[in-house]
C-alpha cells in the first residue's frame, strides 16, 4: 500500500510503495524494480529527492531511459 505522500511522486517510472519500498518499472520487461529501505526515513528522503523532483538525477530513472534508448 503506497503512503499517502506518493501522490506527490512525477517519476514516469514510479510505480507504488510502502513504509520501507519504493517500486519502479523494471529494466526487464514485465518486471518492477523494488528498493527496499533499513528505515522508513530514507525511504521518504529518497522518494521526496527523486521521485517527486529530480528524477532525472535518479540512478534507476537513468538505466531505464537508456533501456527505451537502445529499443528506437
């Protein structure tokens, strides 16, 4: 179940989360990325840094454009 804050998220690859979870589109087909947290704190400064500004800057974010790159 995703937080209540991840409305927020404009990453074009974020898909859900929870407490400790954030969940993107996977670099395989048919798949979903999922970046499990120790902490629920750094769960949210990662999502509020990248998911909701700044994807670009995100590592993930980065791998699957090149993925949509090498596809054209």
């Amino acid at each position: 179940m995703s937080t209540y804050d991840d409305v927020n998220a404009i990453c074009p690859f974020f898909l859900s989360g929870d407490k400790q979870r954030i969940t993107c589109e996977g670099l395989i087909d048919k798949t979903k990325c999922i970046n499990r947290f120790d902490f629920g704190k750094d769960r949210e400064q990662y999502r509020s840094r990248y998911c909701d500004s700044n994807y670009e800057q995100c590592r993930i974010y980065r791998m699957l454009m090149d993925k949509y790159r090498e596809q054209e």
